[in-house]
C-alpha cells in the first residue's frame, strides 16, 4: 500500500492534470456541472455493478472515475470563486466531526443504532425541519423507501422485532389480494406499492440491502435467460416457436451451472 505522502502525491498530480484539462483540452474546457451530472450517476451505477461483482480491480477504475468528477466540480466551482477541492474536503471534515461527538466530543454510545439516532438528531439541531428533508426526490423508489426507513428508525420511530414487520408485510398482502379480487386498478397499485415498502422494511430487518438483493437476481435471471437463449440458437430454434415446457429444460439447465 502507498504512504500517506504517495497519496498526497498522487491527489496533487490529478489536481495538476484537472488544470491542464480544463486549459487545453475542447472537451473538458467546455462542460459545466450540468454537462456532467448525468455521466456522474452513470459512474456512480457503474461502480455499484462492480461492488455487486466482487471486482475489486473494477472498482478501483469506478472510483477513480468519480474521483475524477468530484475534482471536476470542485475545478468548476473555483472557476467561479464559489468554492474549490479544499473548500469541499474541509467541508466533510467539519460535517464529520460535528456529527461524531462520541469521537471528537464527550458523548458516549452503546452501539450503532445510538450513533445513528445521535446523527439525525444532530441534523435537526443544524436546521433541518424534518429527519426526511436528506432523502433526494431524484432516488430510485426502491432505494427511496430503504433510506426514508432508516432515516425515521434514526430518531425511533420503527418496529421493535422483525417478526412484527413480517406480519405487517403478509397484512398488506392480504390488502392486496383483496383488491385483485374486487378489480380495483387505483387500489391494487396503492396495496401493491404497500406490500413493496413492506418488503423494503423487512429486508432493512434482516439486515438485507432490497436494491442489491434485487439486483443479484435480475443478473442471476438474465444470465439463466441468456443460456435459453444460447441453447435455443444452437438447436436451431426460433424462441418464439417454442413452447413453454421446451424453454424450461434449457432454463432448469441453467439452474445447475
């Protein structure tokens, strides 16, 4: 591993080339933060693909890569005597010690679940109206609804054992049974919306993070469904002349590998 002063070294030498950048280059001399926020929640995915896959090599690039937008920004921000890197860096510095007083302060903790009551009660002292107003309005619903459980869990307000979220989750399943049956369209997408948050909050429980669950068996399904696929060119058949029964021989194959 690098030294202290090797890192240093190297986060001046990306500094120095983002100047450069921004100098000589059409390309970089050109975009805006608005021009780059797109590719950096590209980054951002590309880079929760590699954690999902364990590739430590790719997520090593990932990050640099966001690093490397981070910097960007940061370059933008001086250009327009708002803020540079180190205004950002002092900036998490100061929000991290203000909110771990059980480090820098005389709080004491028990556990984790005391640390993260203290941050978001430390969030409501600095002005925030509501523990929720974190929560980006842009997020995914899944992710949506497993940060707005943790944030309200934060300050207490959540269940006490799993096996209470378990009954609440086959409840709104039996909600929305109810509604299949009546045909209620509104109402089926209110109870299914239900069942789902439901779900978010068990997995929360279970100590389960949904959107990397979910994720697991979307890539776990495609790979299976790409071996039907496969199997089915090499038989020298058309997928959509096949029946049902002769896809799942090839998809109970694909179980196996």
């Amino acid at each position: 591993m690098n030294t202290r002063s090797e890192q240093l070294a190297a986060f001046d030498r990306l500094l120095t080339i983002m100047d450069e950048l921004r100098e000589q280059c059409p390309w970089d001399r050109k975009q805006t933060m608005q021009t780059l926020r797109h590719l950096t929640i590209e980054e951002t995915y590309e880079l929760g693909d590699a954690i999902l896959d364990n590739d430590l090599e790719e997520v090593k690039k990932e990050l640099g890569d966001i690093l490397l937008h981070i910097v960007f920004y940061s370059k933008i921000g001086s250009e327009t005597q708002d803020f540079d890197i180190a205004d950002v860096a002092n900036g998490i510095c100061e929000k991290l010690i203000n909110r771990h007083p059980h480090i820098y302060g005389d709080v004491k903790v028990e556990n984790e679940e005391d640390v993260k009551q203290n941050w978001e009660n430390i969030k409501l002292k600095e002005g925030k109206k509501s523990v929720l107003e974190g929560v980006p309005n842009g997020l995914p619903s899944l992710v949506k609804a497993n940060r707005v459980q943790d944030k309200v869990a934060g300050v207490g307000f959540d269940w006490e054992r799993p096996e209470q979220v378990f009954e609440k989750l086959k409840e709104e399943l039996g909600e929305l049974q109810e509604e299949v049956e009546a045909n209620n369209a509104d109402q089926m997408e209110s109870e299914f919306g239900d069942v789902l948050f439901s779900m978010v909050n068990y997995a929360r429980f279970l100590k389960i993070n949904p959107e990397n669950a979910l994720e697991r068996t979307n890539k776990k399904f495609i790979k299976r469904f790409q071996y039907v696929e496969q199997k089915a060119k090499e038989a020298g058949k058309s997928m959509s002349d096949m029946t049902l029964a002769e896809m799942d021989v090839f998809w109970e194959e694909a179980k196996q590998l």
